[in-house]
C-alpha cells in the first residue's frame, strides 16, 4: 500500500486543445533542444497537495466534490502567449487565458472553495522555467503568434503520484464535476470591506437637492 500520495488539481482541457499545445511544444523543442516540461500534457494547474495520507484524501474528497458541484462548468479562451520571469536567470513561455469579470469571479470562487490563498494567473505553460538564453531564442517566435481558441471545462482533475519514488509519474485519480445550472455572469465577485462601508456611508448620508 502506498504510505502517501501528491496530489495536484488541475484544470483539463479537451483533446484538441491539448492537440495544439503539443504542436508548440515540439515547435520549442525543434529550436532549443530537449527541455523538461516538453512532454507534459496540457492543463492549468491549480494547486499541489504533496505528501498526502490516502485515508485522508477519500475523507475530505465527499466533502470537496460537494462543493464543486455548486459551480458551473466554464469556458475559457487561449489568447496568445506570454511570459513568467523566474528572476534574471529563468522564464516561462505559456497560453495565455483570456480574463474577464465572469472568469475572474469563477475563479475566485474555486479559490474559495478550495481554500486557496495564493495569486493564481489562470495559463497552460508551454515551456517551464527555461534558461533566459533559451528563452530569447523562443519568444520572438511565440510573440507573434496569434493562437485564440476556445473550451470548455466541466471539472477538476485530481492527479496522483506515489510520493519519495524516483520518476513517478502523475495519473488521474479522479474527476470531481462542475455541476451547477448558474449562468457565468450570475456569479458575481464578492465586495471588499472597504467597498461595504462606502455602500453604508451613503445610504446614511441625506442627500440635499437645493
């Protein structure tokens, strides 16, 4: 029995999108060689839950597949491609999600349910972390390039690998649904404090016509 699991939750997208990022992957690696995250299959991740209890996982994954029923499937658009800086040395090439007010506010309440704190940049990396000279070869290629597709996603992917193996290699451990009937646009960010009390001062002030 495996003592622990990683776990990472992703975003999948369908075969031809991943289709399409397989063409500039191997693109890439015609120009700069063999490069580490040539071979991994597309997705947006979300988060990583390394070292896990599997007894835990089945405990808290009723709960957690609950709750992600409560949000709707979404679509999403590549855009382009774009560029992370891992300080002087390193870049990331990825597909740029498109971003709206209606995806930003899904995402902010995946986030919430999956009690996420970091920032997230929604993306599907292309090449990852990649030395800046090998980057300055790839990016004039990339930054031209014009790819707008869209999808659909209507779940979270759980993958696993045993934890401490050598070369283990991720697979799906389970696909937990987007299930609600709520139309994209109905979800609607949650207002800060600040914009709370804003709301109370006027309604408190009397308004004055002459």
């Amino acid at each position: 029995m495996k003592s622990y699991l990683d776990l990472m939750m992703v975003l999948s997208p369908p075969g031809n999108i991943k289709e399409i990022i397989e063409v500039h992957k191997q693109a890439a690696a015609k120009i700069i060689g063999a490069y580490e995250s040539q071979h991994s299959i597309a997705h947006i991740s979300i988060t990583s839950l390394p070292r896990q209890k599997p007894f835990m996982i089945e405990h808290n994954l009723l709960f957690l597949e609950n709750k992600l029923k409560t949000l709707p499937p979404i679509d999403l658009t590549i855009d382009g491609f774009d560029h992370f800086n891992h300080g002087e040395a390193f870049r990331t090439i990825y597909a740029r999600i498109r971003s709206s007010p209606q995806t930003a506010a899904w995402f902010k309440e995946l986030k919430k349910i999956l009690n996420l704190k970091e920032y997230l940049v929604p993306h599907i990396t292309i090449a990852r972390n990649i030395p800046i000279d090998s980057f300055n070869q790839l990016w004039p290629h990339f930054k031209p390039v014009k790819l707008v597709a869209d999808f659909r996603v209507e779940s979270l992917t759980l993958l696993h690998r045993e934890a401490f193996a050598s070369f283990a290699k991720w697979g799906i451990y389970k696909e937990l649904p987007f299930e609600s009937k709520l139309k994209l646009e109905e979800i609607k960010p949650r207002r800060n404090l600040i914009d709370l009390r804003k709301e109370v001062t006027l309604k408190n002030q009397q308004i004055s016509l002459f």
